[in-house]
C-alpha cells in the first residue's frame, strides 16, 4: 500500500461557494487541495465535498485525517 505525499503540514484555508469540489486525497494535485487528475495509476481516489452554503473550509493539506477531507489535527503528529 502507498502512502498520500504530504502536500503541506497544515490545512488548507479555503471559502468555498455552493457546489461539489473534489478534494485530493493523494497529494500529488498541482491544484491543491483539489483534485487535477494526478492519482491516475495510484490507489487513491478523490473525495467529494459538497457545500451547500459559503462558508470557510479548513481542508487536511497533509493527508493522514481521519476526517476526510476536513483537517482533523493530524499533522501535529506527523
């Protein structure tokens, strides 16, 4: 099994207006912390994330939540 590259050791800010995002569980997006399609040939998959209001997101940047793909703290032990 692989591991998700850790895309930074902190969450990701974001404010997001309704919608479906999808959120990059396996590190390697150019887009993060969304998806661009960089898990193609890995065993990740992304994670869909449907806002129904605006409203400000702190998304995991290092991959290891529990809570995908809301930051858990995770990256404090990493």
């Amino acid at each position: 099994m692989s591991e998700a590259v850790v895309a930074q050791k902190s969450p990701y800010e974001v404010e997001l207006e309704p919608g479906t995002y999808w959120w990059c569980a396996c590190g390697r997006s150019k887009d993060q912390p969304f998806c661009d399609g960089a898990h193609q040939g890995t065993e990740f998959s992304p994670v869909e994330l449907k806002v129904e209001k605006k409203e400000t997101y702190w998304l995991c940047g290092c991959k290891a939540t529990k809570d995908q793909p809301h930051c858990d703290g995770a990256h404090n032990k990493i």
